[in-house]
C-alpha cells in the first residue's frame, strides 16, 4: 500500500506540514486497522471501514490474488475496487490493463447471475 500524507483544516489553520505515513507492508494494515480503533467522530467508522476494505481488496487483486478475494469480502465490494482500478489506469491511458480489469468485472457477474442469464 502507498504512503499517505495527512493534511486537514487543524494543519491548514496552523500552517504545519502534511504528516507523511510510511507505507503499509505486509499485513500491517490487518493487524493495526484504523476501523477497529478509536476515533474522535464515531461517524467516521463506515467510510474508514469502507477505505480498509478496498485498500485490503486492492491488495489481492495487485498479488494475482482475485479469488481469495472473492472468497473473503462481498462480490460487489470486489466489482466496485476493480473498476476504481480500471479508472486510474484508463486515465493513464493504460487501456489494456483498464481492459483487463473490466473483463474480470464481467466474468464476476457473469459467475454471479449464473449461466442462465448468459
């Protein structure tokens, strides 16, 4: 996972420097996740456990890991990172790999809906 910078209105209005985090390597991100700690706005947690499912999914999907994946978090959570992905990649103009991830999107609902529908 990359390394994040942490910047908000407290930092603006003190005119400090982004706080640099560095990366998360192995399964630091598991054993340390920001959903399960405390937090200043209990209303944080859906969406901070929503970044920690995608950057988790993201993770399985960088390591050829799609199925593990499948197997762990909701097929639409999956979907949902999966075309995240092919957007960055389209918007560096990298249309095959974009490609390559819809493609899988496809044969996720096309597994989901069963052959009947096909």
């Amino acid at each position: 996972v990359r390394p994040h910078a942490l910047f908000g209105t407290r930092e603006l209005k003190l005119r400090e420097a982004p706080l640099l985090l560095a990366p998360l390597q192995g399964d630091m991100l598991q054993n340390c996740n920001p959903a399960k700690g405390q937090l200043s706005k209990e209303e944080d947690r859906p969406t901070i456990e929503r970044h920690v499912r995608e950057l988790l999914v993201a993770d399985y999907i960088r390591k050829g890991q799609l199925q593990r994946a499948l197997e762990l978090y909701d097929y639409e959570h999956v979907i949902n990172v999966l075309e995240q992905l092919a957007n960055v990649h389209k918007i560096q103009c990298q249309y095959s790999l974009e490609m390559d991830l819809l493609v899988k999107v496809l044969e996720i609902q096309i597994q989901h809906l069963g052959h009947d529908h096909v």
